[in-house]
C-alpha cells in the first residue's frame, strides 16, 4: 500500500493537499454530476455542432488526459503511441463517437487515474522557503553540502559554476522546488545567483569560500520563494511486482484484460498477430497491471525493452491469438520477477501553474510546464 512519503508529511509550510482520486470518484459516482459534466465538455468539444465528435474534435480531451497522465506533450515518440491508443479507446476504428460512447469512455479512464491516484496519490506542495530556512540552518545542512561538493569536479570553473551543480542536487526534501523548471529557473534562481560570480578563476575554491557564498545565494532563493511561493505537485510511485501478481493470480480478471488489450491490436485474416504488437498489447494490460505507460519512466522502459527483447518481440513473425495472449503472460510474469528483485521507484516533482484539484481542469488542454 502506498502511503504520503514521510518527505510531504513533514512539511511545514506546504499543507501538503492530497490528491487521491477521491475527488474524480465523487464526480463520476454521482450520476446527475457526472451526466453534466459530460454534456458540458461534449458541447465544449463538438465545434461542428453535429451530436459526434470526430478524431479532430476528440484531440483536445486526448490531450488533456495525456497531460493528466503525466505523459509529454504529443510529438515525442516515446508517448505518441500512448496518445493514439487513447484515441482509439474512444473511437475504436470509426470516424465519430456518440455521447454515450464518449461518456462511457470518459467514465472508464477517470476510473482507472482514479484507481492509480488512490494507490499513489499526489501530494500538492506549497514550496515558500520555510522548509529551505529551516535546512540552511540545521545541523544536516554543512555535511550535506560539503559531501555534494566534494564530488563535483570540474575544471576551470567559477564558484558560481560550482554554486549551480550544488543548487540543482537539492529537492524538494530540502524546501528547494525542481530546479529544472524553466519557471523556477527563470524567477528563483537566476536572480539567486546574479549577484555572484564575481570571484578569481584562478584561485581555488576552498571548501569554507564555497559553504560561505552557497549560504548567501539560497539565503536570496527563500527570499524570492517567500515573495512568490511555488505550488509542486509530488508523487512518489513505488513498482515492485505485485500488482502484476495479483493480476496473473486471478484468471478471470487476467483473461478479461488480455481479451480488452487484445481487441484493438491489428490481425491478419487468419487471426494471426504480429509479434511486434507485444508492446502496445503491453500498454493495454499496463492500467490493470499497475505499470506506468511505456515511455513515461526511463527505468521501466528498461525492464520492458529487456523482458521483449527475451521473447524476441522484433523478430516480425506472427503467432496465434492464443500464443500472443500466452507470450503476454509470459512478458507479466518476467516484469513482476525482475521487479520484485529490483524495485523501481519514482518519484516526481512538476510545478504546478494552474489548479490542479478539480477533475474538469484534468480535462482541459493544459500542457504547459511554464505559463
Ligand atoms: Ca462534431
């Protein structure tokens, strides 16, 4: 069971909102809600005013579930897959989608972000420089530091070169928000270090020069922090197998799955499938297997990449309905191995610039990361 990381429970200043889907169930378990939200967003979609919504009218709510999903914008190959399979769960190979359908759908997938939110919710951090005073001026703050300098080597470089290695390592853990946000970046930190810098190249840089100047420039950053706090969404997602065990432990619900993945995996005439459509078939099972989306976390990828490399999944050649859905299990039971050995976990720090807590906002076409 995933519980709120002992990270987010301490923080003072954050408050800390949890966001567990219980808000989306609230909203797709009360019909009369739910019906107008629906009716709501159909209309807002449906430009042409015909009843349907086509592939072009559905992109924006595609867009806006790839975006809640934490999936990159559209354009990257790793994630366009991800993007067109939710297309299709809408309009499964037709060239417009009823309200029924659309609603159907809809309820399907907030189910499921529902379901992975309660498993590992995301904890929505104000991040104004208490946490980060409070660091400067602990006990933890000198070692810390002083261990994360003394492994960065560069040659030729200004204290502020060093300053900026240092500042990057520090999380939210320290009351520093992500660091590579061009936001944060561009209003926190930059103005942080501008005035430093100005100190001889030549000359070494002694570790107490380093702690003195490193202090002043986060002394700057809490102070931008308190004029414009920063709100971060933090999740920390835990893969270890077992939901994978769960799944292959019960037959009914794994035959269900393989069936649904399987329906929108292209055949031949004599039903046979390619072998090279593991990877998507793979992506069906993911929600019900409690992975992520092929393409979301490097890791993972790895693991998935090495388990379809074993069943030689580029080799092009096809196989039966049944040997698909076998080579499939067979994909399952390496992962959960693999992951029960080796545990991934992720954890995920995005900074949030709109609200984030009503399911009609997880919607919209948000796909910004900086306004
Ligand atoms: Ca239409």
């Amino acid at each position: 069971m995933a519980t709120i990381s002992g990270t987010a429970k301490k923080k003072s200043g954050g408050g800390g909102q949890v966001l567990d889907g219980s808000n989306i169930m609230e909203l797709v378990g009360n019909k009369e809600v739910f019906s107008n939200f629906v009716d709501h967003k159909f209309q807002e979609l449906d430009r042409d005013r015909d009843g349907k919504l086509s592939p072009k009218e559905l992109e924006p709510a595609v867009a806006g579930i790839g975006a809640a999903l934490g999936l990159p914008a559209q354009g990257t190959p790793d994630s366009d897959h991800i993007y067109s399979q939710v297309l299709s769960e809408f309009t499964h190979g037709t060239q417009e989608v009823s309200k029924t359908v659309f609603k159907e759908v809809l309820s399907d997938i907030l189910i499921g972000m529902a379901a992975g939110l309660k498993r590992d919710p995301i904890v929505i951090l104000r991040i104004d420089g208490e946490d980060l005073v409070e660091f400067i001026n602990s006990p933890r703050f000198e070692p810390e530091i002083i261990s994360i300098f003394s492994k960065i080597q560069l040659a030729n470089s200004s204290l502020r070169d060093y300053i900026t290695r240092v500042l990057e390592q520090l999380t939210v853990d320290h009351g520093m928000p992500p660091y590579s946000d061009s936001w944060v970046l561009r209003n926190i930190v930059e103005p942080a270090l501008q005035s430093c810098g100005n100190h001889d190249e030549e000359q070494a840089i002694s570790q107490d020069t380093f702690l003195q100047e490193f202090k002043k420039v986060v002394e700057r950053v809490t102070q931008h922090l308190k004029e414009q706090p920063v709100i971060v969404a933090h999740s920390e997602n835990s893969f270890d197998g077992s939901s994978i065990e769960r799944l292959l432990s019960n037959k009914f619900e794994l035959d269900k799955t393989l069936n649904e993945a399987l329906k929108d995996v292209p055949k031949d005439r004599d039903h046979m499938i390619s072998k090279k459509h593991l990877r998507i078939a793979l992506d069906g099972l993911a929600p019900a297997a409690g992975l992520p989306p092929y393409g979301v976390v490097d890791q993972m990828n790895k693991v998935v990449n090495e388990v379809l490399g074993m069943v030689n999944a580029d080799d092009g050649k096809a196989v039966a309905e049944e040997e698909f859905k076998k080579l499939l299990t067979e994909i399952l039971g390496s992962i959960m191995l693999q992951l029960a050995d080796n545990p991934i976990s992720v954890s995920s720090d995005s900074v949030v610039h709109e609200p984030l807590s009503s399911p009609s906002t997880l919607l919209s076409p948000s796909s910004s990361s900086s306004p």
